[in-house]
C-alpha cells in the first residue's frame, strides 16, 4: 500500500506566521522585501560622521540604536550632544534631553543652536535610576501601544547626559541614614533600565545618545573604563572614548587665560558594528566651537592628489613636456580649485573643502572606515603572497610568535 504523501509546508508560510505574530506583540520582523533604509544624525564634524557609520554625508548616529561617548570631566562629551541636538532638529526630530548634572538651563541651550520651543526640545531633570527607569519604559511602552495601533509617530531622540551621575534609591537611604556601605544596587539597576528599553528603541526607531564619565583600571597597563557596570557597554551598538589634550592656536591671552585655545579631542571607537574602529582627532575651540572640516586634511595626501586636488606640495613646471606638475612636500598645501597654497591654520574652511571635494573625499574616507566584504576577503586572501609561502609548511612546524609579527 503506497505510503500518504506528505505536504510540504515552505519556510514562506513560516514568515506569515512570525510576522502575523510581530503585528500583535511589536516583535520587530524584517527580510529583503522590507528593509528599511538606515537614517542618521549628523554630529556637526563630518569625520566624526565617519567614525560612527563611515559616511561623512549619511553618517552619524543611528536613529534606532544605544549610543555612548565616554570620557573624563572637560573632554566635550555634552557640547557633542548638544551639536547632534542641533544637527537633528535640522533633519526633523524633537528632543527629550535629560540632565542628571544639573548643569544646564534652556536659555543656554539656545545659545548653541537648539530650537527651546516645547515642541521641539523638552528638559528633563532627574538623577534616580529607578525613577528614570519607569519614566523611559512607561514612555516607551505607550508609544509602542499606539505604533502597533497604526499611529505615525513624530521622530524625537532621547539624551542621557549623563549616565555616570546616575544614584540609586539605596544610595542616597544610605546617605540619609548615615551608612557609608557600598552600593551595589547602582550597575544593576543601570544595565536593567539599558536592558529594558534597548528593544523598544529600535522598534520605535528613537535614538538614545547617553554620556558617561570614566575612570582608569588597575591593569598594569591602566584603560579608560566606563563607570556604572557593563550595561551600557552591552547596549550600545557604538561606543566613543574620549581624551583631551590642550589647544594652543597662538591666541591666547597668556595674562587671563589658561594657557589654551580650547581642548584638542581624541575619538577613538571602543565598540562600533557600523564603522571599522578607528580614531580621530578635532578640536572644540572655546570661542569658536567646533570646526566641521577638522582632520579632513588627513586624507588629503599626494596619493589622492589628482582626485581630491589637496596635498602638502607645489606645483612645478616639467622641464621635459612643460606641463605643469605636482610634486609632493613642504609645509604648505597646495589647493587645485584656488590655485594656490596655504598654511594649516588657513586650511579648514568651506573656501577649501567645497561641496566638489568633499564629494571626492567621501569614497576615500568611507573605504577607510568600512570593514572588509566577505568577496573583498576573499580577493586580498588569494592575492597576499604570504599565503602562498605558507601553504605547504605543517602548523605544528611554525613558531605561534611569527604569525602576529
């Protein structure tokens, strides 16, 4: 007696199912078909653009996902959340900014940048975890309710500056009581209140931008750690490590000031899935701000000469064909579209960086910061020589020490 044939059930009816279920619960589905493009918020400094997401046109912070800057006290890490408050308010969205210092009123928000209406920026003032905990989750969870009910939501972001001033309940019970324990309700509390929202954030596609202060480990060799436990370390898709250094332009005044211009900032990514992690270098002047086009020069070498028309060098006359030439080196930069060289305080300015060059910079530096496709692995794999010297030699027969010199 033949045998009943069985029905095939297609993995197509599976995704039915799972996305009839996502529909009811916000369980968040995508395949090819549906697939969002990315959006970011710009941070005001194109490579600090690339250094999140590798774009210095489309990059920035991601609209639906964690992001912290860490770093010591006087390092920029607020006057950075307050560029990307501007730069978002340009693109659309509202802010919720939550000060857990204190530190901030809203007439000076105004003064760099930040549009105070109350439809576009809310100040939030809180310290409590906890309290901040069911603020964020009961906001969230109602936003998700009308999502789900077919609302279209305005875009906002949220601000966290900062998480390392965060006190737990049982901290200041202590305080009161005049108990000097230990807290180790704090980190906890920290990584459920990151643990709780992550989710919600991305299906609702709010951005969080948190800050955090840091403190040196005990290693041998002594690393900026973020403090409040590993919650946001875990959470966040990008994390940026902050160091300063003094900036000295050669205006000081040496009988009032500190002896510098501003702070020189090192950016360097601890954690990134958008971008190779990589750092950077740019400055926050204290009477100029920011500058958009620092470190660009960067990738202003004699080797993207001909494409991007910036490099330190001259042109010269060749004696042979008596065309006009580049030759590389000097002090001096050579601009193409000005015709002409300047000196590297009078280099970063939209009269250099024009909208041609930076569009001939963009795939330079975008390469730069992207990681490797599996097909571009596979290319360099097959052309490195060294793979060819080592294919017949037995594992067991080399010295483990070579293979990372």
């Amino acid at each position: 007696m033949a045998g009943k044939k069985k029905s095939k059930f297609e993995f197509s009816k599976i995704g039915k199912i799972v996305s009839g279920i996502s529909d009811k619960t916000g369980i968040q589905v995508e395949d090819s078909k549906n697939m969002e493009k990315k959006e970011f918020i710009g941070t005001g400094i194109y490579v600090l653009n690339a250094l999140f997401s590798k774009s210095i046109f489309n990059g920035g912070i991601q609209s639906n996902r964690i992001t912290a800057i860490a770093g010591p006290s006087g390092v920029g890490k607020s006057f950075l959340c307050y560029n990307i408050c501007r730069e978002a308010q340009k693109d659309g969205y509202s802010v919720i900014y939550i000060d857990t210092e204190f530190s901030i009123e809203m007439s000076d928000m105004a003064n760099y940048g930040i549009d105070t209406d109350p439809d576009k920026l809310q100040l939030v003032r809180t310290n409590a975890v906890e309290d901040l905990k069911i603020m964020l989750t009961q906001l969230l969870s109602e936003l998700k309710e009308k999502k789900l009910k077919g609302a279209d939501l305005d875009k906002f972001m949220i601000v966290l500056d900062s998480a390392g001033q965060l006190a737990s309940r049982k901290e200041v019970e202590d305080a009161k009581a005049g108990k000097e324990k230990a807290d180790m309700t704090r980190a906890k509390a920290m990584k459920s209140l990151f643990r709780i929202i992550n989710a919600d954030l991305g299906f609702l596609k709010v951005p969080l931008l948190v800050t955090n202060h840091t403190y040196m480990s005990m290693d041998l060799f002594p690393k900026p750690i973020m403090s409040g436990g590993t919650g946001l370390m875990y959470s966040a898709s990008t994390i940026l490590m902050l160091s300063k250094a003094k900036l000295k332009t050669g205006d000081e005044d040496k009988d009032l000031s500190l002896g510098q211009s501003g702070v020189l900032v090192t950016a360097k990514s601890q954690k990134n899935r958008l971008a190779k992690p990589s750092k950077i270098k740019f400055a926050i002047d204290f009477t100029k701000g920011c500058n958009p086009y620092d470190y660009l020069e960067h990738f202003c070498t004699p080797e993207n000469f001909d494409k991007v028309g910036i490099a330190k060098g001259k042109m010269e006359v060749d004696k042979e064909t008596g065309e006009m030439i580049f030759k590389p080196g000097g002090t001096r930069w050579y601009i193409r579209h000005l015709e002409k060289s300047v000196f590297g305080k009078n280099l970063n300015n939209e009269k250099v960086f024009t909208q041609e060059v930076l569009e001939a910079l963009e795939p330079i530096i975008s390469d730069y910061f992207s990681y490797k496709s599996v097909q571009e692995m596979e290319e360099m794999e097959n052309e490195d020589e060294l793979g060819e010297e080592y294919s017949d030699v037995d594992i067991d027969d080399v010295d483990g020490t070579d293979l990372f010199d």
